[in-house]
C-alpha cells in the first residue's frame, strides 16, 4: 500500500453523464490500493461521531432541523490528519473518517423526530430502548441499501446531482491537494466563538438572549403587547448558524409561517374571541384549563387554536412530498427485488472499486435484524402475534421507502424522513389497535417502531452520500459498508444519553425548574397523533383540517408548505432568529469584489456556520449537565443575572430585573449584531486564505485546477432532514 496519492483532482468526467463507452476512473483507481482503514480512522471517526451526535441532538430538539455532520467532520478529517501526523492521512482515510463520523446525524434523526413523544406524553422511556431500536434501525437501513448501491452511484453516474456528496468530495479533495489547513481553523474559531456565546448568554446570563418588542419598543411595545402582537428574537448563535445555513429563502419561509401565526392568527383570535364566553374547546390543550380566550396569554391562545394549524399543515406537507415521490416508490419495488435477485456471487470477479459485501451475507443480515427486531418487540409486548405485527410493520415500510430516501438524498440533498415516518406511525396504530393493542403500551410500541423505520430511512439516506463520495474518490464499497455499523453504533449509544441528558435538564414543556424549554416539533407533533390514534382523545380536528388546506394552497403557490408549517408550529423566537442567520448569509454571499472572491466567502460562511453551530450545541450539552438537578445544579454558581432559589428540593432560576428588562435585552442585540459582524470578518478573512492556497505560493493558480462541470455551491445545499 501507498501512504501517499499526490495532489489529486477528480476526472473532468465526474460530474457528467458517460459518452457510450467511456468509464469513469476515480482518484485511486482500481488496480491502485492506498491505505483505507488505520487506528486514526477509528479514533477519528468515533471521537467525531460521538460529539457530532450530541451536537446533532440539541438542535435538532431546539429547531426541528438537524444538519448533517459530513461536511465539519470532512474537514477537520483533513485538518487533523495534515497537523498533528508526520504521514498526512490518505484520501480514503479521510472518506472513511467522514463516512463513520457522519453516522451521527443519520441517528440522530430518526431519534429526534419520534421518541421525544414517549417524554411528552410521560411514558416512562427506556434509555436501553432508545438505543436498541436506532441501532437495529440503523443496521437495517444499512443492508436495505447495500443492494442499491451500483444503481444509484454507477448507473445513475451524471444523471443524480447529489449535492451533498458534490460539496464533500470537493473539501476531501481540495484538502487532497492544497492541505486545506487554514480552513480547518476557521472552522475551530467558528467553533469557539458559537461555543462562547451561547454559554454566556444561557448559562452565564451576561446578556439576555430573549429579545421582546414589548421590552424594546417601549410604551408603543407595551400597547400592542396587550393586543397580543409581540416580536420576540432568542439572539443564539446555533439559530444564527442554522439561518446562514439553510440561506435566506428558506430562512424567510419558515419565518413567514410564524409570523402568520403572531402577527395575524393569534391576534385575530383573542379580537374574535375577547367579547365572548367561549373556552378551549379541547381541554388537552391546555392543561385542562377551562379559560375564556379574553384570559388567555398569548403563548396559551398559540398552543391551543394556532398551533393545531400548523400541525396540519406539517402533516400534509409531509404527505405531499411522498405524493410528489410516488413514481420513485412503485419504481422501488422493482428495483430493490431486482438487487436482491440479482446473482449471488458476482461481486467475486469484479474489481475492487465495484466490490460490495457478499449478498449472500446481506440477505443474513437482513433476516438476523429482522428477528432481532421481532425478539425486541415481544420483549416490550409480551404478545407474539403483536411483536410479529409490529416486525412486519418495520421491514415493509423501511423496505419501501429505502429507495425514495436515497433517490431523493440524491437529487436535491433533503431526506423527508418526517413524512414518510408519520405514514409508518399512522398505518402502524392501525394494524397494531386491530390487533388488540392500544393505550400507553400501543403509543410506546408505535414510537419504537417509528423510530426504528425513521433511523433506517435516515440512514439509507445519509449513506448514499458516503457511497457516492467513495466512488468518486476510489474507496472500497465493502470498506465502506463494513465500518459503517460502527459508526451507527457509537451514534446510538450517544444519542440515548444525550436524550436522556436533554429531557432532564432542558425539558420539553415549560415548567418552573425547566423555563426554556426544547421545542422538538416534530417529536411534539408525534406525540399529538399517536395519544389521538391510541386513547380516542378528541382533539382539534377542523383546525388540523385548516392546516392541511393552507398546505395545499402554498404547494399550489410553488411555496415550500413544509417549512412554511414548521415555522407556523414553532415559536416565533426561534425562526426569527433563524431568518437574521439567513440575512446575514445572504449580505455574506454579496460581499467582494469579483464573482470569485463572493463564491468563496459563500462557503466559508457556511463553514462558519457550521462550526458556530457545533460549538453553540456542544456547549448547550454541557450547560444541560451544568442544570442537572441530581448534581444540585452547578450552573447557579456561574449566573451573574440570576439566582437559583430552593424551591420544593430544587434549585429555581430567579432572574434578575436587569436581565429581563430593557439593559439586559439591548446588550443581548448589540451582542447578536457583533456576532454578526464576527462571521462577516471570518468569511472575508477565510475567503482570501482559500484563494491564496488555490492560487498557490507562485500566485498562478498552484498548477492545473480540477476539471470539473461547475456545480452548485455548497452554500445552496440543503442537507437537512426533514
């Protein structure tokens, strides 16, 4: 084996569809063989994935939207291997580092998304449960999409964009041939400065975060405040990571919806409503409160009549984009009966590159996970007809939705796990009440296997990319597919103590010991139809009804009605903050003199956001430990704005009159705006680094550059599962 490959660039042919007859040689072609698997790549990998997942965690539960982790880890891979071993690592190290690192978010994902309901809806989760169910969903997403792989990497070679593959082959490759050093520390300072903010501002309290137009805006503030018309911004820095990330346009969408839902629906309802003696009608939904709506605040007029809408609206939209995937769905049967017929030793005689796993291994697997599964079911029901229901559930569904969660990874870089997961717990209740199991035990068997089928999506998902990023470059499908499992386990691990971790400290609903809560949407809106499907509770049908109207009218509109109904579902202090992240992207994307110099301060304000937004939810893993109330809530000896009082055995939050009233709100803006204005100078400092390693030390362009079609940018990616 070679340590070393050289300056490498990808073909001219890597994006583009094949001439008849030609074939497409990557970086380390066949007949070459460089080191692929070392201690570094294990020690890498996991120590990446294990923070990676726990980041992945804590946003995912504040903003709905988990990011994946590949593109970070691609470039601290690189960083890493070039700074601290006298052997840089081999460009297949560094795929197989990114390759087990990424495993983070695929898990993450398919947790985070349904089992935060077993919390909401008080449960009693299992943190065993947690993780025996994403790792046996992990496992099976892995295998189910073994088989497809060739289709959709080679035979679909110039035909699928994958834009997130695209984005992290050209970081592995440029730091291939540049060393992309400098760019590995922009990614760490980003990542200290998101990390610092964000811990002074929550657990410190120097400043606060929460910003409130009836605290700015003064008496004009005050007056519309008692109208219920409110602005209010939470200034963090992982919400302004995730708006420079997912860029202005989406950033606007998911704001649009909330301020529907605060500026007009909530506003709408308390002036229909403040001269009548009507109550909620669906006591759930508040408590059990009986209220008149002219009592009721304006968090409590959200949760119980606008809400509900965008819950709708969600559930449709997730419905239409299978809808829009049907073709890719029936398309799927054939393709996956196809793979695993196919002939079962032909991987014998084919060269390293093309060289998969033995199918007929793959089909063991298959069968073991599936009666793992099963043993696991019957484990929490105690019924054999009912874990054997619940098996079938899982394999068929994952089975079918393997291919539209690659396809559609593939073509525009977002996997509507979400929508195909609440088909799955939909179907699931119904199969699983005929059968005679129904109430909280129903609800916990249900979950499991959403999050069993969601992981499995996710992962399949997740997984083409890693594939795809290892033809382009020439890794061993079979290496890749291999280490793969390891990756999902130490993700499973992780994600059940940061779950566990995250409930306790932050909470899901607003109580006095947890006043921030995590929003976790999409665990909220699980939770919501699985108490509906399983107790026969009445809830707000018609407002759901409306919701799923408004979906329809913006899918009409060419609107993107997903995000459009999440921002209708979250608060508005999240997406606000969300959309000044997306603005300042957009004035970061604008900046610079030459279309050259922009395109690179494009992608470095995406690194910047990367790492801002790794830092931030890192140090909000370590504020949760720092609240936890066993360990007598260690945060209170840090707080400048607030003292812990001992309240019922524990330790309450009493914040200071100057933190919650103007001074403590204005310098929470000016801090938010110099955050701002840090990652512009980041962008500009980080993009002249980038031009000047391209350009090389002659200033000549350092040699031939990669000849390559052009691509989209990495800035217009959007990897976010949904």
């Amino acid at each position: 084996m070679e340590h070393a490959a050289g300056k490498k660039v990808l073909p001219d042919n890597a994006y583009r569809v094949l001439n008849p007859g030609e074939a497409y040689v990557p970086i380390v072609p066949a007949e070459k063989s460089i080191i692929e698997v070392s201690p570094r790549v294990f020690i890498y990998g996991i120590v990446l994935n294990i923070v990676f997942t726990f980041a992945a965690a804590y946003l995912g539960l504040l903003t709905g939207n988990v990011i994946e982790a590949a593109i970070p880890i691609a470039i601290l891979a690189v960083f890493l291997g070039k700074t601290l071993h006298s052997r840089p690592n081999t460009i297949s190290e560094n795929v197989m580092i990114q390759s087990i690192g990424a495993g983070s978010g695929v898990v993450v994902a398919g947790v985070v998304f349904t089992l935060p309901a077993l919390y909401i809806n008080k449960l009693n989760p299992n943190m065993f449960h947690i993780i025996v169910s994403s790792t046996l969903g992990g496992f099976l997403g892995i295998v189910l999409l073994i088989p497809l792989r060739r289709y959709f990497v080679a035979e679909m070679h110039g035909h699928l964009p994958f834009p997130e593959a695209t984005a992290t082959t050209e970081i592995i490759v440029q730091g291939e041939a540049t060393g992309a050093s400098k760019s590995g520390l922009i990614l760490i300072l980003a990542t200290g400065i998101g990390a610092l903010f964000d811990f002074l501002a929550t657990t410190v309290k120097l400043w606060n975060y929460t910003l409130s137009s009836s605290t700015l805006l003064g008496k004009t503030g005050i007056a519309a405040a008692k109208r219920h018309i409110t602005l209010k911004i939470d200034a963090l820095a992982a919400l302004f990571g995730l708006g420079v990330i997912i860029g202005l346009r989406y950033a606007a969408v998911i704001a649009a919806g909330s301020l529907l839902s605060f500026l007009v629906l909530i506003p709408l309802v308390y002036y229909i409503g403040q001269h009548t003696d009507v109550i909620i009608p669906h006591a759930p939904l508040s408590g059990g409160a009986k209220m008149l709506i002219r009592d009721m605040d304006t968090f409590t007029i959200f949760k119980a009549y606008v809400q509900p809408i965008g819950i709708g609206a969600i559930a449709t939209a997730g419905l239409i984009s299978i809808l829009k995937m049907s073709r890719i769905i029936v398309g799927s049967f054939s393709l996956g009966f196809k793979a695993l017929a196919g002939k079962k030793d032909a991987h014998l005689d084919l060269p390293r590159t093309d060289r998969d796993v033995d199918p007929k291994m793959v089909l063991l697997a298959e069968g073991v996970l599936i009666l793992a599964l099963g043993l696991f079911y019957f484990f929490l029901v105690k019924n054999v007809t009912q874990a054997l229901v619940a098996m079938a559930v899982t394999f068929v569904f994952a089975f079918l939705f393997t291919a539209v969660a690659a396809r559609a990874i593939a073509i525009v870089g977002t996997n509507p796990v979400s929508g195909m997961t609440l088909i799955t717990l939909i179907v699931s209740s119904v199969i699983l009440i005929a059968a005679g199991l129904k109430g909280d035990q129903g609800q916990y068997l249900a979950l499991v296997i959403g999050a069993a089928v969601c992981t499995a999506l996710s992962t399949a998902g997740g997984f083409i990319t890693d594939l795809k990023i290892g033809y382009w470059v020439g890794v061993t499908p079979r290496t890749q597919q291999t280490f793969k499992f390891i990756g999902i386990v130490v993700a499973a691990l992780a994600v059940g103590i940061a779950m566990w971790l995250l409930a306790a400290s932050y909470g899901f609903e607003k109580t006095a010991t947890t006043p921030n809560p995590l929003a976790a949407p999409q665990g909220k809106l699980m939770a919501t139809i699985m108490k509906s499907l399983m107790s026969g509770e009445s809830l707000p049908y018609l407002l759901y009804g409306l919701g799923a109207a408004m979906a329809i009218i913006l899918e009409m509109s060419k609107v993107p009605a997903l995000a459009f109904g999440l921002g209708m579902y979250l608060p508005l202090e999240i997406n606000l903050g969300v959309l000044l992240g997306g603005f300042a992207a957009w004035v970061i994307g604008r900046s610079g003199k030459t279309v050259r110099e922009r395109a690179a301060r494009s992608g470095q304000g995406i690194l910047i956001a990367s790492g801002m937004m790794a830092g931030a939810a890192l140090i909000g893993i370590l504020s949760a430990v720092l609240s936890l109330q066993n360990l007598g809530v260690p945060a209170r000896y840090l707080s400048v704005g607030a003292k812990y009082l001992p309240v019922g055995g524990q330790w309450v939050p009493d914040e200071a009159k100057w933190l919650t009233g103007g001074r403590g709100q204005v310098a929470g803006l000016v801090m938010f705006i110099l955050l701002g204005v840090a990652a512009y100078l980041l962008a500009k400092k980080g993009a002249q680094w980038q031009m000047e390693e391209e350009d090389g030390p002659s200033g000549d362009g350092g040699g031939e550059p990669p000849a390559v079609e052009e691509k989209p940018a990495p800035a217009e990616d959007k990897s976010v599962d949904e």
